[in-house]
C-alpha cells in the first residue's frame, strides 16, 4: 500500500499518519510539505491539504496530475464551507475530510476512498444539496418568495459576514447573480448561497425584501461598495 500524504503543517501530517496507520499498518507513506519536486507515479491513496503553498493560480490536485501523480484523492482540509467542497468535487477529488473529522472516522473514510469509493461529511452534503435547490429568484434576480421566512423588524438574526455584506450591496444596485460573481471572483451557485443566507438572516422573503430590510436596519450605509475587493 502506498500512500501520498500532502499537508505544510508538521504536527497534522503526523496525525494524518497516525490515522493511515491506523487503516493499514503496512503501509509505506509518503509525507511532503510541500508539492515542490514530486516524481510522477501511481499512489493508492492520496490525502491532500488544499491551501498548499505555491498553487497561486491553480490548485493542488491540478498540480499534481500534472506532474503524472495519479491515484485517488481525499482532501482533508480546514476550511469546511460548502463552496470550498464544491470546488474540492469539480476538480476531481474523491473525498472531501474537514480536518476536525474524528480520527476513527477520518482512518474509516480513507479507507473507503483508497478501496474506490467516495466520502463527504453529511453536513457538507446537505449544504451542497440546499445549492443545488435553490428557487429560481435566487438564480435570475426575480422577486418570487425564497423560502417560508417570516415577516420580522429587520433586524439580523446573526451578523453579516464581509462576503455576504459585499453581495448585499451589489444586490442592491440590482446585479444579476452572473454579475456580483464577476465583480466579487466567485461563481454563479456561490453567489447564489450567500443570498440565500442573506435572505435567512434578514427574515427576507426575495431579494427586493432584503435590500428593503437591510435600509430600514442601516445595513447599506456604512461605506459599503459594490467594487470592493
């Protein structure tokens, strides 16, 4: 059993091996900081971090087919949003792991990736889901109802993060979804989820009603520009 094991933090590589060790006792591992110098070859398993240094520009599972490694991948990593799932799926991984995935869980689903399956957390899974069912005000701008929200004073049931304040002034100036994830860099579903969480959160019923509600809370007059980075 060979193992590729690709994470530039020490101290979680080691965990990572524990936990590989744990699955296959045998196993010869191959641990790298870096993506830096890989020969091409074929791995059983690859456990991949996807925040490596160096990948400006692309990504690491790209990286490494293009140095001829092949074999099949799981990403444990510690950024756990859906968006960062879904990009970790459409490059071609076969198992996405947060890296607060419990060891005997995380050993359990290496092995279910290395043996030809694949592997997402529940959670993870029901957010992709909620994307893939978004209603169609949320895909074209339209004014239809989003979700059951009640009717409430304006006031946020939890903060706004800078990412969704970012969208909500767009959204005010009346963008489509396809031009917030130009001006932002973000694709079309991804903008799509932060208006729904926008619209959650101000109790809105469709984008027209979150703008209104985001005016009446102050939420669109402190210096927030549609062209921020």
């Amino acid at each position: 059993m060979r193992i590729l094991v690709a994470d530039d933090h020490p101290l979680f590589r080691d965990a990572l091996e524990l936990s590989i060790r744990q699955a296959w006792a045998d196993a010869d591992v191959l641990s790298v900081g870096s993506l830096d110098g890989l020969t091409a070859g074929w791995f059983d398993l690859i456990v991949l971090d996807w925040r490596m240094p160096g990948v400006e520009g692309t990504d690491p599972l790209t990286l490494l087919r293009r140095a001829g490694v092949e074999g099949p991948v799981a990403v444990v990593t510690g950024a756990e949003d859906p968006e960062t799932a879904l990009e970790v799926l459409r490059c071609g991984a076969d198992g996405f792991l947060p890296k607060t995935t419990p060891r005997r869980v995380l050993a359990q689903a290496l092995r279910l990736v290395a043996e030809g399956g694949s592997f997402i957390p529940r959670s993870v899974a029901m957010d992709l889901l909620h994307i893939s069912e978004l209603p169609a005000d949320l895909d074209d701008g339209g004014d239809d109802a989003a979700d059951g929200a009640a009717d409430g004073d304006g006031a946020l049931s939890a903060p706004l993060t800078e990412r969704e304040q970012q969208v909500l002034c767009m959204l005010a100036t009346g963008a489509t979804n396809k031009e917030i994830g130009r001006r932002l860099s973000l694709q079309e579903v991804t903008v799509k989820l932060h208006t729904r969480r926008i619209l959650r959160k101000l109790g809105a019923r469709n984008r027209t009603d979150a703008v209104r509600r985001a005016q009446e809370a102050g939420l669109l007059s402190h210096g927030l520009s549609p062209a921020s980075p």
